[in-house]
C-alpha cells in the first residue's frame, strides 16, 4: 500500500507558521515516501468558515510550492457520507439525542458529584445528562452524542494505533475512554452538522489516508478517531503527531494570532524559503 497522506485545513482564519508546517511536513514525507499529498477543506462549520479564508489557504499552500491532486475534497459536499454513519451507529444502539446547551452542561459538570476529570479533548467531559433519551426521539435541533461505555463494550477489544510522532504508540483502554474523553458529540445541534471527530474520520477512510500528519494538539482526539474507525469498520491509518510552532513566548500559535499569518510574511518580502527556515525545516 502506497503513502497517502493529506493537509486539512478549516477555512476560518488566515494561514499562519504552524499550518505551514504541518503541510510541508505532509508534503515532505509524502515526497520522500513516493507518495501522494491531497487536501481536504474542513469547512462544517459554516457560521465560522468562508470562501476568502479557503481562497486564500489555496493560494498560501500553492505559493509554498506544495501541489495537490483534485478535485479537492470539500466537507460540505460530503454530508450524506457523514448522515450514513450517524444511521450506522444510531442502529448499532450507540448514540443518543442530546438537547443539553453549554450552560446546561457548565452548571450540571461543576455538580460536587461529579468524578475527577471535568475537562476532555473538547473541553467540559458531559455529565451524561441526556443520555437515557432514546435513539429514536431525536428532534431536528438535538444534537448527537456517543455513549462512550456502550461504545467501548460494544467491540470485542479494543483498537491499538501506532504514533510516528512525539507521542507514543498507544493502545485505547476503557477507563480514560470513559472518565478523560467521555460521550463525544458526533453532530451538533441545530444545524445537525457532522462534528469534526465523525467527518475527520469518515473522510480519512474516503481519501484512503494511510497517514495523518497533524500537530499535538489533536493527539488526544486520536483515541476517539481510532475508537469510530473500529465502531464504524474502517482502517486505522499511522499517525504523526508532530511538534507545535510556538510564538516568542512559548504560547502556541492560535488561527487569530494573524502576525503569524503566512499573508502577512508574505506582504513583507519573505521567500518560501525562509518560512521553510522559521518552521525549523
Ligand atoms: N481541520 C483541522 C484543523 O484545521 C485539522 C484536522 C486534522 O488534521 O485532523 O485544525
């Protein structure tokens, strides 16, 4: 099997160092391997994403020197491959409807009963409060969660992945599933829209990824990438997760930190080279 690994930016900021580095780390590999480079546009989230912040990735990556096949991968021309999951696990007894808000979810997590772990990958761990709610009394303005525990002991055992990158190889255990990740959501509310954990993972298999090249910051969303890939059938691809670019303070660069935007580099005379160089490639 061929290396296939891809760059998937959301369009809803400017592209700074830290994305570029992850791309041309991407590209790099894919280079070195024989490979192939696609991209992926992650852009769901329509309320936050627009069409000059895609134009303007495209044009950033293009100007870097990286190229890509097409037609390019658009999330938002894929949402019946997303709805087909969410059937798949709803059927499988996975998923509940979840009305909860996030003030809902604040008052009902700071509980003094509450365990230990309050916060997960997606911020506040969720108390669990919708989570006797039946599958099939979903209204269009739930949101959709994972049951995490069901999940867990719906497999016969659980997946293990392999990191390339600055985190360990890991095998999935079932209390830090439960206790430090907890019932995801798989579509949000109102809209309906997939979540990133979903789309991310169904657009990997559809792209045929072999391997994700993302920074750290996502590695603890990994377990529960790897968790729907084994739910849902499909392959587990090898990750690497790489180091973060980090500002003059240690602080790791932020899509609003926009003095960090290739653009702006760019406006002031810098080569791609010298990106290359500040990225420490
Ligand atoms: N769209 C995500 C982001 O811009 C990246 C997702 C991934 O590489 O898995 O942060």
């Amino acid at each position: 099997m061929g290396f296939v690994t891809r760059f998937a930016p959301s369009p809803t900021g400017q592209l700074h160092l830290g994305h570029a580095y992850s791309a041309l780390l991407a590209h790099d590999m894919a280079q070195a391997d024989g490979g192939r480079f696609l991209l992926r546009i992650e852009d769901t989230d329509t309320a936050r994403c627009t069409p000059e912040f895609e134009t303007q990735i495209l044009d950033d990556l293009a100007w870097l020197g990286l190229s890509w096949e097409t037609p390019v991968l658009r999330q938002s021309d894929n949402k019946a491959a997303y709805d087909a999951a969410i059937t798949r696990l709803g059927n499988m007894g996975l998923l509940y409807p979840c009305s909860c808000t996030r003030g809902d979810i604040r008052r009902a997590a700071s509980a003094p009963q509450e365990g230990a772990h309050l916060l997960g990958p997606d911020g506040l761990i969720y108390p669990g409060t919708c989570r006797h709610r039946a599958w099939e009394d979903r209204t269009d303005t739930d949101a959709v969660r994972l049951d995490m525990a069901r999940a867990v002991d719906s497999l016969r055992a659980l997946p293990h992945y392999v990191d390339t990158g600055i985190h360990p190889a890991s095998r999935l255990t079932r209390g830090p599933l439960i206790q430090e990740i907890g019932d995801v959501v798989l579509a949000r509310r109102d809209t309906g829209t997939a979540a990133y954990h979903l789309s991310v993972v169904v657009d990997d298999a559809a792209q045929a990824i072999t391997h994700v090249i993302r920074g750290a910051d996502l590695a603890s969303a990994t377990p529960i990438h790897v968790l729907l890939q084994a739910l849902l059938g499909l392959p587990t691809p090898t990750y690497h997760h790489h180091r973060l670019i980090r500002d003059d303070d240690g602080k790791r660069l932020a899509k609003r930190d926009d003095s960090r935007a290739i653009a702006l580099y760019r406006a002031e005379g810098a080569t791609p080279k010298d990106i290359r160089r500040m990225v420490g490639l």
